[in-house]
C-alpha cells in the first residue's frame, strides 16, 4: 500500500509537467483526459513491474495517448473527396411528370382504400401506411392475428383491384380522346 501512495504522490507531483508537454499536442478540452488515463495505464504498469524512471515513462505514456488521439480524430474526419462523388441524396428533384403521377397515384390509393369496410381499412392502413405488425394491430384492434393478415389480405386484394380497375378505364378514356383528336384534326 505504500507503494501505491508513493505513486500517486509522484504522479500528482509531475501532473504539472505532463499537462504542459501535451499542451503542445492535443486541444485544452482533451487534456484532463490524457492525464487521467496517462495515470491509469502508467499505474497498471506499475503494478506489474517497478518503473526505474516513473518522469520519463509517464511523459511517454502521455505522448503516445496524445497523439493516439489525434490519430483517431484525424481518421475520424479525414474522408477523401471521392467518398462525396456520388451524393448520398437525390440533389435534384424528380421532373414534374414523376412527380405528378406519384400524386396522381396517391390519390388512386386513397380512393381506394375509402371503399374498403371500416374494419378492413384500419388493419390494411395499420399495416401497410404505418408499418404495425400483425400482433400490434391485432392487439390495438383487439382482433386474432390470423382475422388480421385476412383484413390485410382482403384490403391488398380489394385496394389493387380497384386501382387497376380506375388505370384501365382511364386509359382507355385516354385512347378514345386521342383517336377523337385525331379524327378531328
């Protein structure tokens, strides 16, 4: 135990030191913490074996954190410039056409779900709009989760007819209105 005062004493003694030599190296934010783990690695070595020259081996125990961790800032923060290449987000919106018929088909899915029955259409829209699981809708709704993958199944079914149903008729309106023009022009 006197060994372990001895130390302290002697480190405590040269803090002053090892904060004014790594001073140069780190920012004043990270200094506290060198000098706390410079303490607890130099320590450790010291219980494993007695340290002839405790200045000399704290000093360098200090720098080599010090700089361990600048190393791990630099790293950090050192991307190349290919990594920003390829942007991460779409930079440009989509042209308008895209945008449109996204809308436009939003709507149709909307409709859609409005014809479903009450009870399907919260248990299709819990799970398709919101994401639950089969478990949490049915223990929200408080139904069997088999009564819900069918109320999720039915409104899928249902909900892909009746856009597939509307596309059609629409696209058919849409010939019959170009071959109109046409024939006019």
């Amino acid at each position: 135990m006197a060994q372990n005062n001895k130390f302290t004493l002697l480190f405590v003694s040269y803090t002053a030191n090892i904060k004014r030599y790594i001073n140069r190296i780190v920012s004043p934010n990270d200094i506290d913490d060198i000098v706390q783990e410079t303490f607890i690695r130099t320590y450790e070595a010291d219980l494993k074996q007695e340290i002839k020259y405790a200045r000399s081996f704290m000093l360098t125990t200090a720098k080599n954190l010090a700089l361990n961790h600048i190393n791990k800032w630099d790293n950090k923060y050192n991307d190349s410039i290919e990594d920003f290449a390829y942007p991460t987000v779409e930079l440009t919106s989509p042209p308008f056409e895209e945008q449109f018929e996204s809308k436009e088909r939003f709507l149709l899915f909307c409709r859609a779900t409005e014809q479903l029955t009450d009870i399907v259409r919260k248990t299709f829209i819990l799970k398709k709009v919101y994401g639950f699981s089969q478990k949490e809708i049915a223990h929200f709704l408080q139904l069997s989760e088999s009564t819900v993958e069918k109320h999720v199944a039915k409104g899928l079914l249902k909900c892909a007819q009746y856009m597939e149903r509307i596309e059609n008729n629409s696209g058919q309106s849409r010939e019959t209105e170009c071959k109109t023009h046409s024939v006019h022009n």
